[in-house]
C-alpha cells in the first residue's frame, strides 16, 4: 500500500515510523497492516483488529521506533489485509472510495537524533 524512502544521517539516530491505513476486506475477518524494512520478508511490526464485518471499513495505524544503525538509503512499506479470503480495499469499501475520496492514508517517518 504505502512506501517510503529515507537516508539516515547517522547510525545512532532514532527512526520514528508511525503509519495509517483507511481499508476493508469484502470478506468478515480481522484487519491488519504490517510494517516491511527493504526486501527483508519478516514484518518488523505489525497489529490486527478484532473482527470486522464485510466491506466494513476501519483506520488501521501503527508506530514503530527503531535505531537507523545504517547512512545508506532504506525504504519502509506498509502492507495491510485480512486473515480471512476477500478483496481489500484502500482508502474505501467494496472498490469503492470512500468519503468523497478524502479517506487519508500516510506512512511518516521521522528522524531523531541520537
């Protein structure tokens, strides 16, 4: 869904990672997003939420903090679904947007020094 660059300035700062997801699934189950580092395929965070019914939209989000530990460019991405069989739908319900299409997604991350 979302993915983002960055190029630390030093190994020992902080990297401050928050995310939010607008979607649904066509089918009842629990929504979730996962937090991805590079081609690395193990999420390093992720979060769920109870059971939803179909095409029942939810804003999933998520923080993560870790140090940057490299100067070289990295890029997070944010993937979201159900553990359940179904569509899921960014930003809206049933392939269809929601609110007039101002249903806000954004994947932030932030460097602290450290």
């Amino acid at each position: 869904y979302l993915s983002k660059d960055i190029t630390p300035k030093a190994k020992a700062n902080m990297l401050l990672i928050d995310w939010s997801v607008f979607m649904a699934n066509s089918a009842t189950g629990q929504l979730s997003t996962a937090l991805f580092q590079d081609s690395t395929a193990d999420a390093i965070a992720a979060n769920g939420q109870g059971y939803r019914t179909a095409d029942d939209y939810s804003t999933r989000s998520g923080m993560y903090v870790m140090r940057a530990g490299t100067v070289s460019a990295t890029t997070f991405k944010v993937h979201g679904g159900n553990n359940n069989a179904g569509t899921s739908s960014f930003g809206g319900s049933g392939g269809n947007r929601q609110f007039g299409g101002a249903a806000a997604s954004q994947l932030r991350i932030t460097e602290i020094m450290g």
